[in-house]
C-alpha cells in the first residue's frame, strides 16, 4: 500500500528540484562549447568538454538532497566535481564553478564560502587577464551567477529547515495532547479507585480479625466491603463513560481540519441538532475511525461527510487496491456497537471507484 503524501513530503520536493536550479548555470557550458568547436576547437577537446561536464552535472544533483537529509559532507562527490571544475577552468571555461561553490556551501562555515566565492571570482578572471583576453564580462558573469546559486542553495536549506522544524512541532503538540489526555484519565481514576482501594482493603481486613471471635459481624463487614466495591465499580464506568463521551460537533470540525492539513478537501453537512447524546456519542467514534482510515488506507484528495436523520455517510476517492476485512478493533467493532443499539454499519468501495462508509442508528 502506498504511502501518504504529507505536506513535509511536497515541501521536501518542491525545495530539492528548485535548489537543482544552479545545475542551469553549467548548462550555458554545453552552448559555450559548442561556439568554441564551430571556432576551431578540436573536437576531442570539445568532447572531453562535454564528458567532464555531463558528469559533473550528474554528481552535483546529490550534495544537495544530503544536506537536506542532514546526512555526512559528500567527500568524495565534492572532490571529484572540484577536480573537474579546476580541469575546466584551465581551459578558460567558468561555467561549472558556481554550481560546485552551490554543493560545497551546506557543507562548510558561512564566511568559508563566501571567502572562496570571492577568491574564485578573483583568481579565474585574474587567470583570464593574464591570457591576455578582456576579463570584465567573465567578471560580471561569474559574480552575478556564483552569489545567486551559493546565496539561493542556503536560503531553500534554511527553507527546508524551518518546514521541518514547523512539522515536528506539529507533531509534538499532537504527541502532548494525547499525553495529556491520558494523564487526566490516570488521575481520574487513580483519585476514585485511591480511596475505594484503600477503604476496601481496610474493612477486608478488620472482617479477617473479626472473623473468629463474632462470625456474623465478620459476615456484615464483608457485605458491606460487597457493597462498596459495587458502587465504586459504577463509579469507575461512569468516568469511563465520561471519557469515552464525544461531542459529534467538535469531532466533525476536528476531523475535517486534520483532513484539510493532509490535503484532502472535506466537506461536511450534518444535521446534528436532533440527534440523541448516545447516538451523536456513537456517530463521532465513527466518524473518527472513518477519518483514521482515510489517513492510514487511502490516498484520498476528496473526503465528504454528511448526517441527516441519524444516518451517517462518509465517502472519499482514495481507494488504492480491494478493500481487505475489517480489523476487530476497528470498522468491525463500531459495527457490532452500532448493531447492538439497532443501527447498521456497512463499509465498501463504489462503482465510481471511492469509498463509502455509511452508519445509521437510531436518532
């Protein structure tokens, strides 16, 4: 099964192509070569040109997705490119020198790119000067095309870290409500049970002592103990049955925001006003579980749900292979929880090639 596209996933995509962009810069070194053969060049040389630069093309797309995976300096692929580009550049040819400077800069302080940005602008022109060839239009060039790649390659990797950083977050402060959920629930019961237990183990106790010198005050003792730990299990599902409650309304503006933050368009219409607290209780865990699915099982770009007279459907088109059973904790649970208040579940893909979960209970 496919996995979901998150938005962290495009980013990524959107932030490695873009960054590709000052492997354009060398592309001007193909047509350079070309005016340098139709000049009289050897075409050997000219070929050798080409060769050194299709590889060198072809390595400089990696240093980049290795600074972003925060991976280790490409050593190697920064040698050999570097060698390549010194090979060039011996033949008067700039082109490839801004895109290696582009790869190198993730890997290095700040200042010790700029200094060897500045320090190859200098030197390669200083080295056209001495040739005797006029070197202000290679110095405007070079300058203009090694602060846009150098400075453009930093900034989409400070980009990348920010989306990254705001991503985590995300999911941090989802990992924290759920904590914290669940420690209100501990201290719920842990706060009920403390006293019930403790009451309990006390009054078991004071029965054993009891027991052989007045059996029947032993005997009353141990009804009592009965009765107690009868009220304290109502109290236990009562908070039980406080926590598991769901307000229908809430559960459907969260679930549609969650969805719409993985990039599936939700529209929701639902009658809810009507509808009694078990079954708005009832419908919310399915509309929970449905949403689950949508995010865990499907690639869904699309999500509609809609309540009307207790009747509960819930489609998407992200139906990616035939559906399978259905977990007994999940969609079968809900069904056997919908069936014993006399409702129906049903959970299948469509003719139009989605998926339609459709609950109706009693309103």
């Amino acid at each position: 099964m496919r996995r979901r596209v998150t938005k962290l996933d495009k980013v990524r995509w959107v932030i490695a192509y873009s960054t590709d962009f000052v492997n354009l810069f060398s592309l001007f070194g193909y047509y350079d070569l070309y005016v340098r053969w139709q000049a009289g060049v050897p075409w050997p040389v000219v070929l050798v040109g080409v060769v050194l630069l299709l590889v060198f093309n072809v390595l400089a797309i990696r240093p980049h997705r290795v600074a972003m995976r925060g991976g280790r300096r490409p050593t190697a692929t920064l040698a050999v490119t570097g060698a390549i580009i010194l090979v060039m550049a011996a033949g008067v040819f700039m082109w490839a020198i801004p895109a290696w400077l582009g790869m190198l800069g993730p890997f290095v302080r700040r200042r010790t790119i700029v200094i060897l940005s500045v320090l190859s602008v200098v030197l390669f022109n200083l080295y056209v000067a001495l040739l005797g060839a006029p070197p202000w239009g290679t110095l405007v060039v070079q300058s203009v095309f090694t602060a846009v790649g150098v400075g453009g390659v930093l900034t989409n990797l400070w980009l990348w870290r920010v989306a990254k950083e705001a991503y985590e977050g995300q999911e941090a402060q989802s990992r924290l409500a759920v904590s914290e959920e669940r420690l209100r629930f501990a201290r719920d019961l842990n706060a009920l049970l403390g006293q019930s237990l403790t009451d309990i183990a006390a009054r078991a106790e004071g029965a054993s002592r009891t027991l052989p010198a007045d059996p029947v005050a032993a005997a009353e003792e141990m009804f009592a103990v009965r009765d107690l730990a009868r009220r304290s299990l109502r109290e236990v599902r009562s908070v039980v049955q406080g926590y598991r409650a769901v307000d229908l309304d809430e559960m459907l503006a969260s679930v549609r925001a969650v969805l719409e933050a993985a990039d599936v368009r939700c529209t929701v219409r639902a009658e809810t006003g009507s509808l009694a607290p078990e079954t708005r209780t009832l419908l919310a865990t399915v509309v929970r579980e449905g949403a689950t699915n949508v995010l865990k099982h499907s690639t869904a770009e699309r999500c509609t749900i809609t309540i009307e007279d207790g009747v509960l459907e819930m489609s998407n088109d992200g139906v990616s292979g035939p559906a399978g059973a259905h977990a007994p904790n999940g969609l079968a649970g809900l069904a056997q929880r919908v069936r014993a208040v006399g409702g129906t579940l049903e959970a299948a893909p469509t003719h139009e090639g989605g998926y339609l979960l459709r609950a109706a209970v009693p309103a």
